[in-house]
C-alpha cells in the first residue's frame, strides 16, 4: 500500500507524486491556503467568502476562519450564500452551512433568487422556452451579480472564492472556446479594478485540485451533503471538466501546468492590451453595475427571461 512521508496509509495522490496522509493533505491545503491569504490580504481589509455548503467554500471558509482567528487583529469576515431555488440540491447545502457557520460563529447573509429576482432557477428553468441560454449560464451571471452587490453592501474589500484549478482550467477552456478573451483578461488569483462598485475577488484555492478537496471533505465534513446540481451535467462546463481530466489522465500534471503558464505569461500580456472581447469594465446603462458592454450580462438576461431588477 502507499504510504504518507509519515507511514500512514495515503488517501491523495497528487500529480507532481506526492502521497499524503489525511493529515498532511489538510496540513498541506492549509499552507496553501495561508501562503496565498498572506500575500494578497491587507490589515485594512473587510473580507466576505462565498459559501455554498459544498466541499470546497467550505474548506476555504474553514481556512480562512483559522487564519483570521490566529491574528493579533482579525479582520471583520463573513460569508454570503446564494440560494438560486435548486430544489434535491441547494436546501441541504444550505442547512449544512447554516449549521457551520453557527458553529463557527460566523455571520452568514442568505440571499435568494427568488427575493431578488422574483423566480428561482427551478421556475426560471421551466419559463426559459425557446431561449438557447444555459442553466449555468443564468445562474452564474446572477449569482457573480448578486454575490458583488451583497459583499459591496456588507462592507467587504475583498470577495473570497472557492474556485479550485479544475474550475479555473474549466473557465479558462470556456473562455478560449467561445473567443472570450476579455473575460480570461479578468481571472487571476485577485480580480480588481478601478470601478469602486465592483469588488475585487480572490481565489485563495486556484492552484488547489479539485481532488484534494474532495477528499480533505470527506475526511473531515462527514455531513457535508453528497449531492451534485441537477442543471450541471447540460453545461459546457461539464464538457471542458471531461476533457481537462481526461488530458490530465494522458499528461499528469497539465492542469496545474496550464493555470501557471496561464497566470505568469498570459494573464499579464493580457492585462496589458486589453482585447477587443469586453476587457474594460463599465458601468450598465441599465442597472449602474459593472459590465463589460454597455448592458451588463444580468440585465441581458433578465429582459430575455422577463424578471424584475434584482434588488439584493
Ligand atoms: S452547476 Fe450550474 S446551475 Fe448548478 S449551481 Fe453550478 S452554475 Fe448553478
Ligand atoms: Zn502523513
Ligand atoms: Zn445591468
């Protein structure tokens, strides 16, 4: 059997070889997590995490919880959950949350879809028609939406992501995909610009693969709900999951190597000469908030779809 640099039996098996214990796989997300939260967080800073109850808002909000509790001065923390109504998936996420923060002592604030935009996703899935546009891609534009308005009302300077480098991969794929390269010109490990409505998002897990969460999950949220959304099988998403793990099966590796590669040499050159696709943010002519053209994504959306003006 494989064993752990401590004797252990190993439970990951990273790509670069590295066998680990449970123990050292939380040992070692936990300096992970504190390398990045080191480098990028201010004394001055407000931070909210988006929570969801899945494994991995989890395991940051944990982290990043310790992490602030060993400082001289911690820093006001809370965390935001959007429900978008996905009935057999969000209810138990959520009730899974609730209780962690409440045991952890930390401020949650819960905003529905519904509240604010009048309709769930279930709902809002049914009345889509004959439009083209995604589940994930309702869900996402309004929750990046709702997620920045929430944390920009609350205070916080930094808005905390749970993206993990399959995700991050995932994005980056899509992005390329479908000829968005101003969006890729937006990712990193912290997002900011100069738009004071927009809050600047940090992804302390970016380098983070999704399998060492998912097991660091296992071990130590036992109740953590096994459910997987019903809408996520239908995105392209999925797609650029079952590729990018599959390439990572031929090339041990290609992930972690493409997000370096990505964030070193790309991302700066991109960040440089912005690109025709939407790289600058603006204000929507419609409902004040950043965009990238002239009506945000949400607006767009939301006259496609016929909701209200979301009001979080
Ligand atoms: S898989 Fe898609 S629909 Fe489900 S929560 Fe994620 S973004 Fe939303
Ligand atoms: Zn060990
Ligand atoms: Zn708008």
């Amino acid at each position: 059997m494989d064993e752990c640099r401590c004797g252990r039996p190993a439970v990951y098996h990273g790509s670069g070889g590295r066998l680990t214990c449970g123990d050292h796989l939380s040992e070692w997300l936990r300096s992970q997590v504190f390398a990045e939260l080191k480098k990028f967080i201010k004394s001055s800073d407000s931070l909210a995490v988006a929570a969801s109850g899945g494994k991995d808002s989890t395991a940051l909000l944990e982290m990043v919880h310790d992490w602030n509790c060993e400082r001289n001065n911690p820093l006001p923390l809370k965390a935001i959950l959007i429900d978008e109504g996905i009935t057999g998936y969000r209810e138990f996420t959520r009730k899974f949350l609730e209780k962690f923060c409440e045991f952890h002592d930390i401020p949650l604030t819960v905003v529905t879809f519904r509240e604010s935009l009048g309709s769930n996703l279930d709902s809002i899935m049914k009345r889509r028609k004959d439009s083209q546009v995604s589940s994930c891609t309702i869900c996402g534009a309004f929750r990046r939406y709702l997620l920045n308005r929430v944390a920009r009302e609350a205070g916080a300077t930094k808005l905390l992501l749970a993206h993990n480098l399959d995700d991050e991969v995932q994005t980056l794929l899509m992005n390329l995909f479908t000829g968005n390269v101003g969006q890729a010109g937006r990712k990193g490990e912290l997002s900011e610009t100069p738009d004071d409505l927009f809050v600047p998002r940090f992804k302390p897990l970016i380098r983070v693969p999704e399998k060492a969460l998912t097991i660091h999950g296992l071990l130590h949220y036992p109740s953590l709900p096994d459910r997987e959304c019903p809408y996520l099988r239908e995105s392209l998403r999925y797609e650029m999951r079952l590729m990018a793990n599959e390439y990572e099966t031929l090339h041990p590796g290609f992930k972690l190597k493409l997000i370096n590669t990505y964030l070193r040499d790309i991302l700066p050159a991109l960040q440089k000469t912005p690109p025709k696709s939407g790289g600058n943010l603006q204000k929507c002519e419609c409902c004040g908030e950043p965009a990238s053209q002239l009506i945000c994504k949400t607006c767009q959306l939301r006259q496609t779809l016929g909701l209200k003006a979301p009001d979080a």
